[in-house]
C-alpha cells in the first residue's frame, strides 16, 4: 500500500482498532518486558545457578571475536544488542506498522469527541438501523445448542442450507443452478477462509510465495497474506466509462501460487465479465474469488457477459468461491462463512481432502451458529433485499448530487460502496480533511490503492436521510472549491 493504512476509518480489525487507539510505535514491545528479567530473576531461576565468577578485566591483547556486531553500551561484544534480541521474539509477519498518519489522528479525536455526524465509512450493516425479523433472534436458541458433533466442514444440515441458497442466483432471472452442498466448506468467516486456503496453496513461511490481487480492492489481503507468510503482487482494474481486468497487468510470478478476485469488487463495484475471467483463467492457477457481495447488484445487472457467480460456470481451473452471513444477510457477529470448490473433479477431490486436515484442526464454526443457519438464511431474505434497497437509492442520490459538479461517481456495479472522482484542483487528503471540518468521515482512495488521486470511497449502507444530508455537505463544499480557483 502507498502509505501505510493506520487510519480509524475501517470498522472491526484489531489493527487497525490498535492504530486507532493510538498503540505507540514498533518498540512498545520492550517497555513490556517483565521487571525480573532486568533486575532480580525469580529464585527458581537462580537456585541452581553456578556462583558467578567475578569480574575480570578484559584482555588488551584478546582479539574481538569474528563477525562480532557493533554493540552499544549495555550489550558484551559479539553480542547482538538487547533490543533486537527482544524484537526478535516476535514474527515479522506480526510486525505491522501501528504509526498513524495526521490524518488518521485527526479522524481519531473528531470520533472521540462526537463531531463526526456523518460517517460515511460505516461498512457494519448492524450499526445502520436496519430492521432485522425476530426469527431470527430466536434461531439461536435451540437445546441442540448443548450437543458437540464436531465435522470438520460443518454440519451437513448446514452445508446443504447454504447450497440451497446459492442454488437461487441473486437476479431471479437466472434459472436456479445446481450447488453440491459436498463441495462447501464453512469457516467462521471469509478471512479464515483465505487463510486457509493460503495454507492449502502455499508453504507460506515467508518463502517467497505470493498470489495476484487486483488493485484497487480489499485493503485487508495486504494483512491475510502476510500473516501466512505471502506477499502480495498486484494487476490492475482499469477504468474506462466501467471497470474491467487489465490484462496486461496479469503477469504471475514464478512463486505465485493463487490469483484472488472480488466480485463485485470493494470498493469498485465491478462484477467478473466474462472477457475478465477467460484472461484470470488462462493463467492456469488456482483462483479465490470472493463473492460476499454477490447478492447487491447494482448498474448494468443487464449486461449480458457479466458473471454473476462462478458458481454459473463450468471452470477450467480449480476455482474457490467465498461467501458468507455478514453480507449475505448482515451478520458479521455470528462469524460463519463458506467456500465452494469448484473446478476439475480430480483437483476439487484433492482440495477437499487436504482442506479437510485444515479444517479439522480449527473446528472454528460454533453449534449454535450452524443450527441458526438454515433460519438466518431464510429470514434473511428481508435484511439483504432492504440492504439492496439503501444501496440502489443511496447510489441514486449520490449520482443526481454529483451530476451538476466538478466530481463524477464511477460506475457501480454492485456491493455496499460507491467510489466519487474529485477535481484534482487539490490533493485526496485535503478534501477528506475538509470534509471532515464538516463533521463527515469518506474514505481516501489511498486507502484502496487507487493509482492516483483524487478519489472518496463511500458506504451505500448509511441511513438514507442522514447519507442525502452529507451528500448535500459534499455538493456545496465541492462547488465552493472549484469557485474559489
Ligand atoms: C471483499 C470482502 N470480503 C470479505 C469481507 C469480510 O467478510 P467476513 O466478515 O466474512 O470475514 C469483507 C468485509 O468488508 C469484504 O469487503
């Protein structure tokens, strides 16, 4: 990422919880250290010591040891010095960057001190004043909530829920498609599927592998990929009136081990087309397309060549499609995702077999989850078709505001987040500052790794009033600006 991300402004992640509260720099580690191990050490640490020889002068004439590393004054020569034995404790994948930026810490204190009235970052469907139906409270207390039947993939009654409701395409124009409910596998969320199916591709451990992702997307793969020990390699969305996969940008490594895909793309909104996924898929490797925005179309659902889900598919390569309850019906809380292997049957038995191992020694979806699935799913109806709904109208306001000034919203397929061009009459950061002066919080397009700026990321999922008042805001300031030049 160009600048490292420690903004507030992503929901949910520890990380970037830990930048937002402000977690002091990489060294913090060493003012943790325990007393003893400076001062006095615990007696059963000592009790069989050997009396300390005493203290010699040292030998002039001694030569220092070879490859001895220059100490500062507290460390013996030759010695590494203190700190960096302490760091080196931890991973350098658990090494992330905690610093924030000024803009991060302005966000922090205008959070603190309630003058954010618009947050238009809001990615949390269950802090928007949606209505969920009251089945689906209940759906969490059964009896069968006491019983343990641990299964690696989740229960079958589960599996064959979620097959059920992807066998329905999110259009309703499509014909109902055939899902093997033997071919899912549930995980507590999508993260964890991606870091298990960096486990299945790749030995990880910082050996050099990497996988493909597009650029713009989902800033947190910087973070699923380097604690499995991969790296990340982009290729490119471009945009021209709509986005597509430059192909030109589709160049793996000889270490690439997965390509990763999003659709529709956060924060794009563009879908797969078919021409996307024909270059994806002649490279050869194992693709993860991530699909939880799958059911919130949004422009150009008519487009003929848009893949509404590999699952239509009948791929050449091994494909892994994600999906899960936090957008599905908007339920992060109840952590339960699932990943559908498709692809070539030797390939998919194969997956499975290995994935079975990962799975089983997580065990990580709760009973009561996968008890309330069936409901969740089938209730859920209602949350995902108001949440299509907020999207559609929010998307409509934004674009009628915009019409008449200097910025453009680009075109948005589907998902929760629509992305707005600003003049380049100044930089991405001063109109996020600015607006938020104005009390409302967008999202940098930096944040995303837009080749350039400037560019805000909104949320779609924001309550309708309170997003048509901010748009409001952002149509006065941006017509001021561009008057003021
Ligand atoms: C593209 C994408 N995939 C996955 C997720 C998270 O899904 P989960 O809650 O199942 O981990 C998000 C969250 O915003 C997302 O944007």
């Amino acid at each position: 990422m160009r600048r490292k991300f420690a903004t507030a402004c992503i929901e949910g992640h520890a990380s970037k919880r830990a930048a937002a509260a402000g977690i002091g720099p990489k060294n913090q580690a060493i003012l943790w250290r325990p007393k003893w191990r400076i001062a006095q050490r615990p007696a059963i640490l000592t009790r069989n010591l050997p009396p300390k020889k005493p203290a010699q002068a040292p030998n002039p004439l001694k030569k220092p040891r070879k490859n001895a590393i220059d100490c500062p004054k507290n460390c013996r020569p030759g010695r590494r010095p203190k700190r960096e034995r302490t760091m080196s404790l931890f991973s350098r994948r658990s090494d992330f960057d905690h610093q924030q930026n000024q803009l991060s810490q302005k966000i922090t204190e205008m959070r603190r001190s309630g003058q954010i009235w618009a947050d238009l970052s809001v990615s949390n469907p269950t802090r928007v004043g949606l209505s969920y139906p009251e089945p689906m409270l209940t759906a969490l207390s059964t009896k069968d909530d006491l019983r343990y039947n641990p299964a690696p993939f989740g229960s079958i009654e589960a599996r064959k829920a979620v097959a059920e409701s992807l066998s329905r395409p999110a259009t309703g124009k499509k014909p109902a498609r055939a899902v093997d409910w033997r071919r899912i596998v549930l995980s507590a969320s999508t993260s964890e599927a991606y870091s298990w199916l960096f486990k299945l591709l790749s030995d990880g451990g910082n050996c050099g592998d990497d996988v493909m992702a597009p650029s713009p997307s989902y800033p947190l793969f910087e973070h699923l990929a380097r604690l499995e020990g991969l790296s990340l390699r982009s290729y490119r969305l471009a945009y021209d009136d709509a986005w597509y996969v430059d192909s030109g940008t589709l160049i793996p490594g000889p270490k690439t081990r997965a390509i990763l895909a999003v659709s529709p793309n956060n924060p794009t909104g563009h879908y797969l087309h078919a021409n996307d996924f024909a270059h994806l898929e002649a490279l050869g490797l194992p693709i993860i397309c991530d699909e939880v925005f799958a059911p919130y179309a949004l422009e150009g659902a008519e487009d003929e060549d848009r893949i509404e889900s590999l699952l239509d598919l009948n791929p050449k390569c091994l494909c892994f499609v994600l999906g899960g309850l936090s957008k599905q019906v908007g339920l992060p809380q109840m952590k339960l995702g699932w990943t559908v292997v498709c692809g070539p049957d030797d390939l998919v038995e194969e997956a499975l077999a290995r994935l079975e191992l990962i799975a089983d020694t997580y065990l990580s979806v709760s009973t009561p989850v996968q008890l309330a699935l069936p409901r969740f799913l089938k209730e859920g109806d209602v949350v995902r078709k108001e949440i299509a709904e907020r999207c559609a109208r929010n998307l409509a306001v934004l674009k009628e505001n915009l019409q008449q000034t200097a910025a453009s919203v680009r075109r948005t397929e589907g998902g929760w987040t629509a992305v707005i061009e600003l003049p380049r009459i100044q930089s991405e950061d001063q109109w996020i500052s600015q607006l938020l002066d104005l009390g409302i919080l967008v999202q940098p397009g930096w944040l995303y790794d837009f080749e350039r700026e400037a560019f805000a990321v909104v949320s779609l999922l924001i309550e309708p009033d309170l997003f048509a008042r901010a748009v409001a805001e952002l149509k006065t300031l941006i017509t001021r600006k561009v008057a003021e030049i």
